[in-house]
C-alpha cells in the first residue's frame, strides 16, 4: 500500500467515526449507565403465597429501569446536556481512533493476504482483531475518561468535570494504571469486532457478486451501492454485538470509580452471582440502537471517502 493510500485511509475512519460519534452521543450516555452497578433499581412488590396461615405476603423486590425510565431521569434531574457527557473525550479520541483502527486493518489485510487465501474470512478477521488490538491499547485512556464522564451523575445547574479535570482526577486517585481499567476486557471485545468484520466483508463480497455493488471504477458507484454497505453493516454490527456484549457491562463495571470489581473474570463471577446472568444484558437495547446506525453510518461513509478520493476500486 503506498503512503497516499495509508493516509487517505487515515483520513477516511476518521471522518466518518467523527460523524458517527455526534449522531449517537446521547444512546450512548444512556447505554453507560443502564450497564453501571450504580443504576438505582425501580422497587416493586411480589405476593407470595401459600404460607403456614393461608394468607399473602407481600414482600419487596426490584426491577432494573428500563431505557425510557432512565432517558426521563436523566432529563429531569441532570439537564438535556448530559445526555452529551463524554463527547468532548469521544470527539477528541473517535477520529484518531478509528483512524488508527482502520489504517491498521487495511495494511494487515495487505500483508495478510499474501500469506493465507486472499479475502478470505481468516484474512477478514485476523486484520480486524489486530487492528482492534492496536487501537484499543493506544486508546483506552481516553475511552477511560469518557466514560467516568458519562457515569457522573450531578443535579441540573451543578458543575459537572470536564475531560481534562476528570483526567487529572483519575490520576490523582489511582495514577497512571487507573487508565487502563477495563483494558483486559477491551481486549475480550476484539472477538466482537472480528465477527462485525468476517459478517461484513463476507456480505459484502455477496453484494458485489450479486451485481448489487458496481465492480467497475471511477464514479460508477451510486446511492443504491452504499444503502447495500450501510445494511451490511447493520446487520454485521447487530449479530455481533448480541455474541458479544457481555464484555461491555463487565468493562463499564471495571471502570467504575471505587468499585469492587478488580478483574474481568471477577467481575464476571460478581455479577453473575448478585445480579443473574439477565445482568450481562443490561444496556443491550440502546447499544443496538446506536451502534447499528453507528457502524453503517461509519463503514458507509468510509467507503464513500475512500471511493472519492481513492482510486475507486476498494
């Protein structure tokens, strides 16, 4: 790959994790905090019965909120701004980020290819897990503070912390490692990403030898090409963010000020012990919401930049 094309692959992820980013910030604060431990449960009340005397107890149980609950919260309590917690570390870390991860996806692939089956699927999901190695290792620090940011629950009219104070906190308290809770589960998540990519690259080549995606160069390509990208995508980021979520409320767990959790596998068996299996799923509904849209607006629109710019045979 010459050094034009290392670029403008740069440039590409980054533009379009940039406009991803801003269209799904809100889904993405509420995802946050419905996968936090500190998610103030709904009470309700179960009748039990059968007892010695024939008669009914009523004893006190609890019921995780759901989405609209928690949207409704936050508005009344905390401010429509909040719904935006974290977009200044997101904005500052997406377009590097997806910069890095899909620079690094394209140059393996390149490398890859020359070693196993061109195109294949052990190709697609070998250049997808070390892309997600090397950005997750570079930029979990920012995603760390990020989400501290979204996890800050103050009153409307308080004054929340900003990016570089929630740093500065984060390193006073726990020092330069407090950056990097939640890594060991990051690096669990590559396995979503390395099914979002087989799914995607497969449907893809599908849609190509549908005659559904043009093969000739040059601005061939039209509006109906990158509406096939986009569903690919959808349908690739959906199947593997329900194999794999769970790694989620676990690294949202981890990165938790002054939790309990310490591991990944700890925290695993914590949650699953206190909380059922059902736990692992918390979130998983605004997670598809936004990242389903997310991830076709950031794979279509890094095709699109790269046809534009490129040479048009991506």
């Amino acid at each position: 790959m010459a050094q034009k094309d290392t670029f403008l692959h740069l440039f590409a992820g980054g533009c379009s994790g940039t406009v991803g980013a801003i269209v799904t910030c809100p889904l993405e604060v509420l995802k946050t905090r419905l996968q936090s431990s500190g998610l103030t449960l709904r009470p309700v009340f179960q009748v039990q019965l059968g007892t010695l005397n024939g008669a009914g107890v009523i004893r006190p149980a609890s019921m995780t909120p759901g989405l609209l609950q928690v949207l409704r919260s936050i508005l009344e309590k905390e401010g429509s701004r909040s719904l935006f917690r974290g977009l200044g570390p997101n904005l500052v870390g997406v377009a590097p980020s997806r910069a890095i991860y899909f620079a690094a996806y394209s140059k393996s692939k390149e490398k890859l290819n020359r070693v196993f089956i061109p195109n294949s699927g052990l190709v697609h999901m070998s250049s997808a897990g070390f892309a997600a190695f090397v950005t997750n290792s570079l930029m979990n620090p920012v995603w760390m503070v990020k989400t501290r940011m979204q996890l800050e629950k103050r009153a409307r009219g308080e004054k929340k912390m900003n990016a570089l104070q929630c740093a500065r906190h984060v390193y006073r308290t726990e020092g330069a490692r407090g950056f990097y809770r939640g890594l060991t589960a990051s690096y669990a998540g590559i396995s979503e990403t390395m099914i979002c990519f087989l799914i995607y690259e497969t449907l893809k080549k599908h849609l190509a030898d549908s005659r559904l995606l043009s093969h000739g160069s040059g601005n061939n390509k039209g509006a109906s090409d990158f509406l096939g990208l986009m569903g690919a995508a959808a349908v690739a980021k959906g199947c593997a963010s329900c194999i794999a979520y769970p790694h989620e409320v676990i690294r949202t767990r981890l990165r938790e000020e002054g939790s309990k959790y310490k591991h990944f596998f700890q925290t695993g068996r914590l949650v699953f012990m206190e909380e059922g299996y059902a736990a692992f799923y918390r979130g998983l509904i605004p997670q598809l919401i936004r990242q389903i849209p997310n991830t076709a607006i950031v794979l279509s629109s890094y095709e699109l930049i790269v046809h534009l710019l490129g040479d048009g045979s991506h």
